[in-house]
C-alpha cells in the first residue's frame, strides 16, 4: 500500500495559471501537430492546450499552468496520473518481456484470478469467461462476435445516444454520421430510458417504463425475430453522464431472458469504481451475459477486457478471440496494478462519496442558475445539461462551449459534449479540490449567463 500523500498538493497552489491559457508553448505546439493530425475532439479544439504531465488530480501544461484535473484523460486515470504502484508495473514488464501473443505470462495468470475475484455473477451468470484487448472497441466487437456465436442470431438491439466505439460494427449500434455510410443491417436502435428528455413525453415512474415495453414492439415489427443482444451503456458517458431510472436496468434483463436474447454492458466508461462501484451494473443489482472493460481498467495504459458469462465461456473458442497487443505483459501488470489499488485505497467508497457531495453542490447550482437545467451523475461520472430555457428544455449548445472555455482557462481540465459539460475527476480527488473545482464551475456558470443576458 502506498502513501496517500503521494499525490497531496497544497490546495492554495492549484490551480496555477502563470500565463494566459492555452500559453504561447502551447500555441506553437499544438499549431504544429495539428499540421498533421486532424479529427481532434471537441475537448481539444475548444481548448488547445499542450500538456506536459501529469501528478494525481492535477496537469501541468508545457507553459507550466498547473489545473485541476476533472476529465481524468477521458473518463482514464481514475486513479490519478503516474499512481506510483500503476508507473512501477508498468515500467518492471516493460523491462522483463513486452509481449508473447497469447501464450500465458505469469502477470497474466494473475490478473485474471484477480479478475474473477471481483466479477459480478454466481454459478452458471458468473462472468468468468475473459479475453483481453487493447481498446474498448475492439473489446465490443469481440462481444458482438460473441453474442452471435452463442445464440446463432444476428440481430441487435441498442440505444439512442449511446456511444460504443468507431469500428464498422460497433458504429452500428450508434448515431451514424455520413464517414458511415449505412447502418449495417441487423442493427436496430430504440429510445432510452432518458426522463429529462423522454421520447414518449412520459413522467417516470409513473410511465411503467414504457421505453422498455417499446422494445417488444421493434422485436415484433422491425427485427426478424433473430436478435442476438441487447447492448448499451449501464450510464450513458458521451451522451452526458445519463443514469437510467431506476428498474430501468432489471426490466431489460427480464425482457432479455424472456426472449432468449442475450444482454450485453459496455462498461468501457463506467467500470473499476467510476460510478461508486467496481462495476456500474452492480448498482442495480444486474448481472449481464456479456461485459466489456476498458478506460480506467489501466488506468491509462491500453488494455481492455471482454467478459462473459460462465454459461457462454466456451463460446469465445469460436470467435478467434486472440489479438497482437491484447494481454500483453505491461497492460496485464497496468490492470492488475489498477485493480489491486482500488481495493487497497478503498477507491470505489471514495467514489460515491465524491458523487455525493458534487452532485449536491451541482444541484444547488442547478436550483441557482436560469441555464442549468439537470445535474445529475453517480460517483465520479457527472454531467450539467445546460438549457435556453427551463421550461422548453432547449439545448443551449453556445452557453455550453462558453463554461468549458472560461473554467478551462480558470485552470480546471474537463469534458465539453455540446450544451453538456462532463465532469469525471479522479476517484482519489480530496474534497477540498472536488470543491474548489465546483467553485470554478459555478463562477464560470455565472459569468456565462451574464455574458448572455439570462443573468444582471
Ligand atoms: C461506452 C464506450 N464503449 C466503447 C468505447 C470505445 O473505446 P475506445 O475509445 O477505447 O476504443 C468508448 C469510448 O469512449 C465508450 O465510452
């Protein structure tokens, strides 16, 4: 176990800002990669900055602005950046073996006992079938494969908004764009259960879940009736930290094992404690057939997992499951390290309890201010939906770029998704830094609306 204070700062010292920011470094460094690399996300082209490193919940830009980190890369190093214990692994694979395929390591061997230590499910459920990745979309096209492998269907289902990665298959279960092309066919997508902005104009729980009961519809009159999975998101991450109504979850279950159908959490986002539990699904009491891991798995090296249930293990026999990079010794040492540090430091308890003091800070922000119109989130995933107008619920996509830009430039590095600004610090954040960064959220929430004339 590691000192804590490994990554202590004194709160009068962060944030930093001892130029105007993005700095003129960081001006000329980004001018001249972005020569090169394009289709950078909004994160980065609403606020080009240039960083140089990283310590626990703070980033250090190559002008040496200090900020309070609040994206954790994207939804990545919850455990901070350069965890001692994480770099150490790392660094000793690094110098034994860097890869061997898929033939068995010991730092493998182990973390997959670790694994099925804490994976959600008993007997015949448990998720005790692995196979390793090295990036999350790779990990759902693996569950994908799977899942038709299993039940010999090939249909799926999944949800408005939800967001699984950019390979050919994976794009279908999401919004296309026209890079795209087509929806592959054997895709369907229905409402999700959003209540701020339910499809079916329904109040929940007074609606029964209608939005589940709408699946039965689309098995009957859209698909043929040979639907493989379910897929979504336990909370929706790029859609802006949405948490499904309560039963939302348990109902697709059971509609899932009425149909034979299997049901398939991507917990790319949402997994090693983001959400105040190792796993999101255990927030609802839920086990899946199949479960994708990645982002805060290495806490920041690639590494990703696909799990299924016990029942179906044998099935990845059939899906030439192995790939170069998946389960190399470094990203094995990185999880296993990752995973080890969560339970030592208590880190999903940590967690919930960060969710719980922002969030009630965010809703009183929300109570406060004319443009806010939903705070919501679980342990360290949160989100404020900014609006035109609280009554009609208009996107207010301008006020949105706005806040990300002032607060980002006040030192706190954080996650824009158009008229919703994501909020994902690292689960070892202290309270007075969580705060401090709400500070600097609200300060810029106010100064917006004014700049807007919502506010005097
Ligand atoms: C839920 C979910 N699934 C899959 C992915 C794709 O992961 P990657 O970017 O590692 O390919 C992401 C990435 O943001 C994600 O949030």
């Amino acid at each position: 176990m590691y000192d804590r204070n490994w990554a202590k700062m004194d709160i009068n010292a962060v944030p930093h800002m001892v130029t105007t920011s993005p700095g003129p470094k960081s001006q000329e460094m980004h001018a001249r990669a972005a020569k090169y690399m394009k289709g950078l996300s909004s994160q980065v082209q609403l606020f080009p900055v240039a960083f140089a490193s990283g310590k626990g919940c703070t980033l250090t830009d190559v002008d040496g602005n200090v900020y309070i980190d609040f994206s954790s890369g994207i939804y990545v190093t919850g455990l901070g950046h350069c965890h001692p214990k994480v770099t150490e692994a790392v660094q000793r694979a690094a110098g034994e073996l860097m890869n061997a395929h898929d033939f068995t390591t010991p730092i493998k061997m182990r973390l997959l006992e670790k694994l099925a230590e804490i994976t959600p499910g008993e007997g015949a459920r448990k998720l005790a079938g692995m196979q390793l990745y090295d990036s999350g979309t790779t990990a759902v096209e693996a569950g994908l494969r799977l899942m038709r492998a299993a039940t010999g269907k090939f249909e799926f289902i999944s949800f408005h908004r939800d967001f699984h990665g950019k390979t050919m298959g994976a794009v279908g279960l999401a919004r296309m764009d026209v890079s795209q092309g087509l929806r592959a066919p054997g895709f369907f997508l229905v409402p999700r259960g959003y209540c701020y902005r339910c499809e079916f104009r329904q109040k929940y729980p007074e609606c029964g879940l209608l939005c589940v009961d709408y699946i039965r519809t689309v098995l009957k009159e859209e698909t043929s009736g040979r639907v493989a999975g379910i897929v979504f998101e336990p909370i929706q991450g790029w859609a802006g930290s949405v948490v499904p109504p309560d039963g939302w979850i348990q109902k697709i279950r059971a509609l899932c094992d009425e149909y034979g159908i299997l049901m398939m959490a991507d917990e790319v986002l949402t997994c090693m404690g983001r959400t105040g539990k190792m796993f999101a699904m255990e927030n609802w009491a839920t086990v899946p057939d199949v479960m994708t891991l990645g982002k805060g798995f290495g806490n920041g090296f690639p590494v990703t997992a696909m799990l299924v249930a016990e029942k179906y293990k044998d099935v990845i026999e059939k899906i030439s499951a192995s790939t170069s990079y998946g389960g190399n010794p470094m990203a094995c040492a990185a999880a296993l390290a990752s995973i080890e540090v969560i339970q030592e430091e208590d880190l999903c308890e940590r967690s919930s309890h960060l969710g719980e003091i922002l969030l009630a800070r965010m809703k009183q922000i929300e109570a406060n201010s004319p443009i806010v119109g939903e705070a919501r989130g679980m342990g360290c995933l949160l989100g404020l939906e900014l609006v035109k107008d609280k009554a009609t619920r208009e996107p207010f996509d301008q006020a949105g770029k706005l806040v990300y830009q002032k607060a980002f430039r006040k030192g706190l590095a954080w996650i824009p998704a158009g008229h919703i600004l994501r909020m994902s610090p690292p689960l070892i954040m202290e309270d007075e830094m969580a705060m401090k960064a709400m500070d600097i959220i609200e300060e810029s929430i106010h100064e917006t609306a004014r700049e807007l004339g919502y506010e005097a």
